[in-house]
C-alpha cells in the first residue's frame, strides 16, 4: 500500500482528504504543519504528498523533502486557491512536482490519484 501525506492547518480537509484517499487504497497520515510533516517525512517518506499553499514554511517544507534521502522521489503536490501564476512558480521552484486546486472533492482526487493507487 502506497503512503500519502496530507499537510494543511485545516482539520476538515485533512479528515476529508483522508477518507477519500483511504477508499482508494493509499495508507494516509496527517499534518497539521510544515514542521510536523517535516518530523513525518523524516521517519517515512511518503510516495504522494499534498502540501496546502497557504500554510506557514510550505515553500521550506517543500525543498526541506526535496534535500531528504530518498526526498526527490516523492511526488508533492502543492495545493492552491487560484492558479495565480506567481505562487505556482514559487511551488515549481520549491520542488512542487505538481499543483492541486482546492478545495478538491471525491471526483478531483479519485482523477488526479485513483489509478495510481491501484498501479502500484
């Protein structure tokens, strides 16, 4: 079972996201910050990550993974509001591996993950 990390200060789209992407067979864990993803992500490294824009340190938390043994291979997601042009430059730059609009439901998250879940 593939692990996957939700990382957002919002305890309602962690729990959501979590029920969604448990259905799709991934093993889910939770953040509510940059410095405990970070904490996470230095025990185990998740495959899949989604990372809210809006959080303090999610640039850093971002490259901090990137600079991780084994942290080039995890596929982050960084999640935004709006496609502001801007802030999904700084998440590229940062080592996003690619952008998730949110908020994002059931059939977002089933097109974006649900064949990779059943890939592996």
């Amino acid at each position: 079972m593939q692990r996957f990390m939700i990382t957002d200060s919002s305890d309602i789209v962690r729990k959501v996201g979590k029920r969604i992407l448990s259905e799709l067979d991934f093993l889910v864990s939770e953040a509510s910050n940059a410095e405990e993803a970070l904490q996470r992500c230095q025990a185990e490294l998740p495959e899949y990550l989604i990372v809210d824009s809006g959080m303090e340190g999610a640039l850093e938390l971002i490259a901090a993974i990137r600079a991780l043994d084994g942290g080039k291979e995890v596929k982050i997601y960084y999640c935004v509001i709006e496609a502001d042009l801007k802030k999904l430059m700084a998440g590229k730059r940062a080592g996003a591996t690619d952008f998730l609009l949110k908020p994002f439901d059931r059939k977002i998250l089933t097109a974006v993950f649900g064949n990779r879940a059943i890939a592996a």
